[in-house]
C-alpha cells in the first residue's frame, strides 16, 4: 500500500485524475480527515475540501508507473 499527499488545482485537475485512477486495476481512495472516497469516483473527490492536500492511498506494490502517471498531484 502506497500513500501520497496530493492537492488538486483546478477542476480539469480532477477530471484528469480520474481518468488516470480509472485506469489502473487495484483500489485507489482519498482520506480527508474522517471521509474517505473512491478515487475513482468523481463525485466522491468533489465532495472533499479541495482548498487543502489530501492522502491518496493506493492499494498497489506497481509505486514506479502509478507515481509517474500522477506526479504532478503529488506534494510533499
């Protein structure tokens, strides 16, 4: 299991995002302090605080090809 802090910046931002985890074939989810959403849901990601970073957590061991492809949502 991977986690990463991320932070989107603009609605486009999102609508890439879940193409990209829509693609992949294991869980992916977004903690923002007690709710937790699908990754892959749009709607789920729309529903957090967007103005902060939240935790991405990626149910996967494949770290190389999945951080490439969201690397740019990634913060530290």
């Amino acid at each position: 299991m991977k986690k990463f802090n991320i932070m989107f910046k603009t609605t486009n931002d999102v609508k890439e995002f879940v193409s990209i985890v829509n693609q992949c074939n294991f869980d992916v989810d977004l903690i923002s302090g007690k709710y937790v959403v699908n990754a892959k849901s749009i709607m789920g990601i729309f529903s957090l605080d967007l103005t902060k970073s939240i935790i991405l957590q990626a149910d996967t061991d494949d770290d190389a090809g999945f951080i490439e492809k969201i690397k740019k949502y990634i913060v530290s």
